[in-house]
C-alpha cells in the first residue's frame, strides 16, 4: 500500500470512530433578585438594592410623622429609619410579626430600611421573561411595572431605589 493511501485509509477510519462535536449550548443569562411578600403578593427586588435582610429591630417612635414611619433602629452604630412598605402603600399587611423582615436599602451613605411581610430568598430569572406586568394593583404599578414569570407565577420587580427617592415616600412629616 503506498504511503498516501495508507494516510487516506486512517483518515476515513478516524471520521467513522470520532465521536461527535459536543453541542453548542446557548448560556442563559440570569437576573438575581430578593424575592419578598407584601400583602399577599410576591416581589423581587434586585439585588443590588438590598444591601442587608434583618429581623425587625427595637425601634424608637419618632413623634409627627406618618403611620408608615415606624420609628428608628440602631444597626451597628448606624441610625436607619424604618418604613411600613404596606401601610406607605395603603396596602394590608396579612403577616404575623414573626415572618416580617426589613429589607435595607443603602443610597450614597443613608439606610433605609423597609419591612415587608416575608423573605423569600434569592431567586433568579431568565433575563428574556422579562415583561411588563398585566394585573398590578394601581398602589404598585409605580414602583413594579415590570417583572418575571417563572412556573406559571408572576414576580413583579419591585424599584427600591424609586420608592426611596420618591416624593411621597420623602415627605414624612403629618
């Protein structure tokens, strides 16, 4: 068999026992969020926004200012307002104590902290389910227009940031 033949002959047995390319997988980008309860409903807040997940802390009344205002919490050695995200809502909270939890959100060097109903933990979505939200309740529809859907279920993506930077959240005073 002449050398060239011989190459011809393992290049066809190679093809015919090679096993085949693997498949090109398209990544899948995630968004990651906290995922919370307020009134019966679930959230997402990015996770950028919530710089700290507490168990509400002893507060101190702070006198003329709204219902929503709790009151003030020292979390080490730092002053942070709290705010019923509820009742600044107009919405009810159906939470035991127990089960609330304050979401912190830093802004330049200021905390603010937000109690909401229940903690869900970090959850991800595929970036491409991302879609305006149909059945927002009017109190929200500002501040979680968009969201995700996962398993049948919505999770509106709740804007932390332009609920703290909001007129009506900023004008505390009765």
């Amino acid at each position: 068999m002449h050398p060239f033949a011989l190459l011809l002959d393992i290049a066809d047995r190679s093809r015919r026992n090679a096993s085949a390319l693997p498949q090109q997988v398209e990544a899948v980008t995630y968004w990651r969020g906290v995922g919370f309860m307020l009134a019966g409903q679930v959230f997402a807040a990015d996770m950028n926004d919530v710089a700290e997940i507490l168990q509400p802390p002893r507060l101190t009344k702070v006198p003329g200012v709204r219902s929503w205002v709790l009151g003030v919490a020292n979390v080490r050695g730092r002053l942070v307002p709290v705010m019923d995200l509820a009742g600044l809502l107009g919405l009810p909270s159906r939470a035991s104590w127990r089960s609330r939890r304050v979401l912190v959100v830093e802004q330049d060097d200021h905390l603010t902290g937000l109690l909401v109903d229940a903690v869900l933990g970090m959850q991800q979505f595929a970036v491409d389910t991302r879609r305006e939200m149909n059945e927002t309740d009017p109190a929200l529809a500002k501040f979680a227009a968009d969201g995700f859907d996962r398993d049948g279920k919505e999770w509106p993506v709740f804007q932390l940031r332009e609920l703290i930077q909001a007129p009506e959240f900023l004008q505390i005073a009765v």
